[in-house]
C-alpha cells in the first residue's frame, strides 16, 4: 500500500468513525423523545475510501396502527367525558336525585295520600315530591344542552388544531422532499413530520400514503384528503347555545361534510368522532328519553272537564309546560324540551301561593275540571288521587327513537332511562381501557423497533472510539514515514 493511499483510507475513516460517534451521541440525547427515531449510520464506498450514509429505523406497520389507537382512543375518552358529566350532575337508580327515585318517591306519596285524603299535611308532601321530580328533570336536560354546547366547542377547538397541525405538516413535508431531492440528511425532519401527524390522530382518524421523494398524502380514515400536495381547508361554524331540537353544523373539509348525518363519508375515529356522537347521538336520545319521561307526567296529571257545549275538554294538571302549552294526548311523540319547561301548576302549588287540596278535589286547570263535587264538606274523597295513581301507574307508549321500550309505565321507563345512561358510560369506560391497552401495547412494540437503547449506543460509541484510535495511530505512523521520506530527499 502506498502513503498516499494509506493516508487517504486513515483520513477517510477518521471522518467516517467521528459521524458514526456524532450519530450515537445524537441517538443518546434524543432517547428521551417519544418522537426520535434511532438513526443509523451505514458505511458506504465512496472515492476510493468510504462515507456514511444516515437513515433511521422505521416500522410503517407499527406506525400507522399507532396512529390509529391514538385515534380511537380520543374518540372514546370524548365520549366518556360527556357520559360521566351526565352520569355524575343526574346520578343512578339508587340516587335519591335521579329522575326514576323521585318519580318512585311522587308515586309513594300519591298513595300515602289516597289512602288518607283529608290529611293535608300529605297532599302537601305529594306536591313537594312533584316539585322535586320537575326539578330533577330540568337539572337533566340542562345537564344535556351543557354537554352539546361543550362537545360543539370542542370540534371547533379541534378544528383550528387541525389546520393549524396541517399548515406545520406542510412545512415539515417540503423540508423532507427537498432534503431528499438534495440528497442531505432528512431524518430529523422525518421524526418531526411523524411528530406533527400523531398530534394530528388525536383529533381525526387519518391514514397515510408515501409516495416518490418522501412525498407523504393524508386522508381522513373515510377517505376524504386532508394533504395532497398542499393542506386542504377544514372548517366548522360553532352554535352559539343549544336548546332542544337544535342540530349542530357539520365538521367539513373541502366543503364535504365527514361528521354528521348527512355525511358521505364520516369519520370513524379521532376527537371529532367522539364529540359528533356525544352531540348528536347520545346527547340526544338521552334528551328524548326525558323528554317521553315529562311528557307522560303531564299527560297522567291531565284534568278533564267539559265546556259550555258539553264537550269533553282537557288541561294541564299537577305538571304543566308553561301558560299556553299544549296538553299531550298520550300518542308516542314527545313535544322537543318538555324536560326543560316541565313544572309544578303554581295554583297547586303552596310555595306558589296555590292550594294543594286541589289535588285531592281536582280543579287545578279551573273550577270546570274539579273532581270532587262537595270539597269544603267532602275532604275524605280519595277518588281523584286513586285515579292519579293508576294513570301513573298505567302502560303508556313512547318513542322508539330513545332507545328504550315503545310500551311501559313511567317508573319503569325512567328506571330505563337511567340504566342506559349508566350501561353506555360502562361501555364507554370499556372501550376506552381496551383501546388504551392497544395503544400502549403497539407504542411499545414501535419503540422496541425504533426507539433508542442507550446501552447499545453507550456500546457502539465504545467500539467507535477504539476504531479512531486506531485510524489515529495509522494516521501517525503514516506522518511519521512521510516525514522520514522527506527528511532523506533532503
């Protein structure tokens, strides 16, 4: 071998072995990062002595299924969230708060009452137990439009997230086409471009295409483009408050709706996913299922009366929707936020200044629906409380929309309603453990494949060192036979 040669192959593999330490160093101070990847420097032929080509470890496989158990957990931990606030603000069946304990507690008092109708201290209670259920249900459905109004939020915050992780991802992506085009090291602007996209399967369930130059494609799990080239715009017009039978506007990208009913092409994952169902879907059956609940209450505390014609007339009793308010006839279609309006007839209500002997007599919608023909004399009639007890009691239908029976008493029905709720938050609770498991389970198995082992690079970097030294001392050896040469053609 030649000096020359020598002193090339020494020089080169000083440069080669320096980058391979610098890489393990790199390698050390990002194991900290659940982002970094595990760079590799691959020695290479090059001149006629060698140079280190860069790439890093990757596991697209592993990958994309990380991104989609991020996605799928945020879709249910959205709607665990919403479940637990109206789980938690409306309580269970054993809550002496929940909507199906204070119907059981109105029941109970009517039957007290019945069975000792001059008692007015009774008849009084029965109005407080009504009271309380009204209440109960106006907190419910105040608890629901809170929720809606928090999940419509939510997508809107989501949205501007969204855009704002595709602008950053369009940065990102020219960076690694460029560098790849040029031929320098991208790996670092990889793991930024990975960085930007799990923050991105937070909010909306995607899928990924790579294609020539590093060139990467986004689409949302559905299909509909996100990034082609360049960052497609998603939009959302937030509703200002929501009351019953308000619909909230569509998630939209490109002007194609991916939330919503009307939606070709729903998202099936990400935040978004879970808020749209939270607010449209189980949100609002939970609002009909009270709905039927304050609409059978008014229609079984209904007073008939007759008119001047002699024609049969009904009103509102015990449980009125407001002055003016049609009376239900007892058909399967709740009218929208009758859980909101629902309250206590003031005229039988004695923190309203009202009498609540007229539950007893009957009377409450005016003298012309009074039951009890002597009530000065005839205090011991129980006939009108026997007949609110049974009404409240009887079968009655209600919308099969709500999830629940189409035909059942109104104890029942409320019982129902609130074991639904408490079943969907377990199936959520469920679903959330379960897709948290896959989560950290591929998380792992994709950090055991690209993650950094700093005992290995604390390895590596001392094999990498002994190499220097030796390059080093063959560089000395070398300077030392040039200088001799020298020393004698002098």
């Amino acid at each position: 071998m030649g000096l020359g040669l020598a002193l090339n192959s020494a020089r080169t593999s000083l440069l080669a072995t320096s980058t391979q330490i610098a890489i393990a160093a790199r390698n050390t101070a990002g194991a900290s990062d659940p982002f970094y990847t595990r760079k590799i420097a691959n020695l290479v032929a090059a001149g006629g002595g060698s140079a280190v080509s860069i790439q890093r470890a990757t596991d697209t496989a592993l990958f994309d299924r990380k991104l989609a158990g991020t996605s799928s957990v945020a879709a249910s931990e959205a709607v665990l969230d919403g479940l637990t606030t109206l789980q938690g603000t409306i309580g269970d069946t054993s809550d002496d708060t929940s909507p199906a304990a204070r119907l059981g507690a109105l029941n109970a008092a009517l039957q007290l009452a019945a069975n000792k109708p001059d008692d007015a201290a009774l008849a009084r209670t029965a109005v407080d137990r009504a009271r309380e259920l009204a209440s109960s249900l106006n907190a419910g459905a105040t608890t629901v439009q809170t929720v809606r109004t928090q999940a419509d939020a939510g997508l809107a915050d989501s949205v501007s997230r969204i855009n704002d992780l595709l602008s950053q991802f369009e940065a990102a992506n020219r960076i690694v086409t460029s560098g790849t085009g040029a031929g320098a090291d991208v790996t670092d602007a990889l793991d930024d471009r990975d960085r930007i996209l799990a923050g991105l399967s937070q909010e909306i369930g995607i899928s990924t295409v790579v294609r020539s130059g590093n060139d990467v494609a986004i689409y949302t799990d559905s299909g509909v483009p996100l990034f082609e080239r360049t960052a497609r715009r998603v939009t959302f017009a937030p509703t200002g408050a929501f009351t019953a039978g308000t619909t909230g506007a569509s998630v939209m990208v490109d002007g194609v709706p991916v939330t919503g009913a009307d939606s070709p092409m729903p998202v099936r994952s990400g935040r978004i996913a879970g808020l749209s169902e939270l607010r449209d879907g189980v949100a609002v059956r939970y609002e009909s299922q009270l709905d039927g609940i304050a609409n059978g209450l008014i229609d079984a505390f209904a007073e008939t009366g007759t008119d001047t014609l002699g024609n049969t007339i009904r009103a509102a009793g015990l449980f009125t929707a407001g002055t003016g308010a049609p009376v239900p006839n007892g058909t399967t279609s709740a009218q929208g936020g009758l859980a909101a309006k629902i309250r206590v007839n003031a005229s039988v209500d004695p923190q309203q200044g009202g009498d609540a002997s007229l539950l007893r007599d009957g009377g409450i919608a005016g003298t012309a629906y009074r039951a009890n023909p002597s009530p000065t004399t005839n205090t011991a009639f129980p006939d009108r409380l026997r007949a609110l007890a049974s009404a409240l009691a009887a079968d009655r239908p209600f919308d099969p929309s709500s999830d629940l029976a189409s035909r059942t008493n109104l104890q029942d029905f409320a019982t129902a309603s609130t074991s639904w709720l408490s079943a969907k938050r377990q199936a959520a609770t469920t679903e959330s453990t379960y897709q948290s498991t896959l989560l950290a389970r591929a998380s792992d198995a994709y950090s055991n494949a690209t993650g950094v082992n700093t005992d290995d690079e604390t390895a590596t970097t001392l094999e990498l060192e002994r190499s220097y030294t030796a390059s080093a001392k063959l560089l000395t050896v070398v300077n030392d036979l040039l200088k001799t040469l020298m020393d004698a053609v002098r």
